[in-house]
C-alpha cells in the first residue's frame, strides 16, 4: 500500500508538472500570435488614416483645380469684354474722326451769322428765365436757315481745380444743347459742342465781374456758304 500511495503522489506531482508545462507552452505560443495580431490592426489603423489623408488631399487638389479653372474662365471673359469695349472705342474714335474731318474740310465754306452768350451763377449749371428768353430770342433766327451748325462752347471763371472745371463746362454746354433741341426740335448733328473750363476766359477773372462774363455759354450759329439760301446776321443780346 504504501508503494501504491508512493506511485499515486508521484503521479499526481508530474501530471502538476505537465499541465504547467502546457500551460506555458501555450502562453509562450499564443503570445506571438496575439503580439503580430495588434501589430495587423495598427497597420490597418494606419493604412486606413493614410488612405483618408491620400483622399483629403486629392479632394483638396480637385477643389484648387477647379477654383482655378474658374478663374481662368472669369480672365478670360474679361479679356474678351476689354477687348470688345476697346474695339468699340476704337470704332467710336473712328467714325469721330471721320465726322470731325468732313467739318474741318468745309470749315471755309462757313460764316457765322448770329451768336448768344448766356452766363451761370457760380457753380450752376442751370439756365435761368433770362437765359432761356435769350436762347428763344436766338432760335427764332433758325427757322430760315439751312446749311448751319451749331457751335456751342461752354465756359468757367478761374476758380476750382481744372479738371471740375472742364466737367462744370461740359454741364452747362449740354443745359443749352438739350433746352435748344428740346424746345425747337433741333436734330443732333447741328450741334458741335465743347466744355472749356477756364482756358478761354473773355474777362478778367481778378473781378467779380470778370468771373461773372467767364461763367458763360457762347452760341455761334454758323451757315455754309456754299449751299443754298443764307441767314441774315445777327447777333442777340448778351447775359451778365
């Protein structure tokens, strides 16, 4: 009996020993494979943050692309617009000179045959009742004249920057123009009209008087010699 027990705690104690041994040789061989498991996931976390960076940056790519396509449209539409409104100028500046040429050319054939001067208050573009009497007064001459043209020069005293002046000039010219044209049915391309700031100044302009003759409109009718029935000259009265 005493064998028996011997063999039977022996027993017991190597399969201890065993089912310890397997223990660890199973730890020592799953151990790896849980190890290169997480190794798997944190390369497929990686790749997949890759991927997303790869993306984002296409996406940001494709965006930049287009913003600059569009740019590139919206350049090449304002090109095209200059270009256009520089072919119109052109075109304007053309048949201007064509115009202006075939006035110049007759220019001998014509000889003023009456003129009215109209003045403004300071900087005012605005005919008074006694300007537009005057204007009525010069008109009248008109129904009876043929091959005439209107001249119409507009005038500043000295004050003020020059270039307001030539705009402030330009105002009052345009005031009798539409008054004449308007009331008198008066076509367009009888007027030749000007803006001439404070260039031309017919009085002193160290006076108030003088200041006062400057801020003017002169209206010159002028008829063509050498076509058909004339005016007879005459002058209306000037403003003050």
């Amino acid at each position: 009996m005493k064998t028996l027990g011997t063999w039977m705690l022996a027993a017991l104690a190597l399969a201890g020993v065993t089912g310890c041994a397997t223990k660890n040789y199973v730890r020592n061989q799953t151990a790896p494979l849980v190890e290169h498991t997480g190794q798997l996931e944190e390369k497929t976390a990686a790749n997949g943050r890759s991927i997303q960076d790869t993306d984002q940056r296409a996406q940001a790519g494709v965006k930049q692309a287009q913003t600059a396509a569009e740019a590139a449209a919206q350049n090449a539409q304002s090109a095209t617009k200059a270009a256009g409104d520089a072919e119109a100028a052109a075109n304007d500046a053309v048949h201007r000179a064509d115009s202006l040429d075939s006035v110049v050319k007759g220019l001998d054939n014509y000889k003023q045959m009456a003129d009215v001067t109209v003045t403004f208050g300071f900087d005012k573009a605005v005919l008074t009742d006694d300007d537009k009497s005057q204007l009525d007064s010069f008109a009248g001459q008109l129904g009876s004249a043929k091959g005439y043209i209107l001249e119409v020069t507009g005038g500043t005293d000295s004050t003020g920057p020059a270039q307001y002046n030539y705009d402030l000039s330009q105002r009052r010219a345009d005031a009798v123009v539409q008054y004449l044209a308007s009331k008198y049915n008066i076509p367009a391309h009888r007027f030749y009209l000007i803006g001439i700031g404070k260039d031309k100044e017919v009085a002193p302009n160290d006076t108030a008087e003088g200041r006062k003759k400057n801020r003017r409109v002169e209206v010159q009718m002028l008829s063509n010699m050498g076509g058909g029935q004339q005016a007879q000259p005459a002058t209306a009265g000037n403003g003050n």
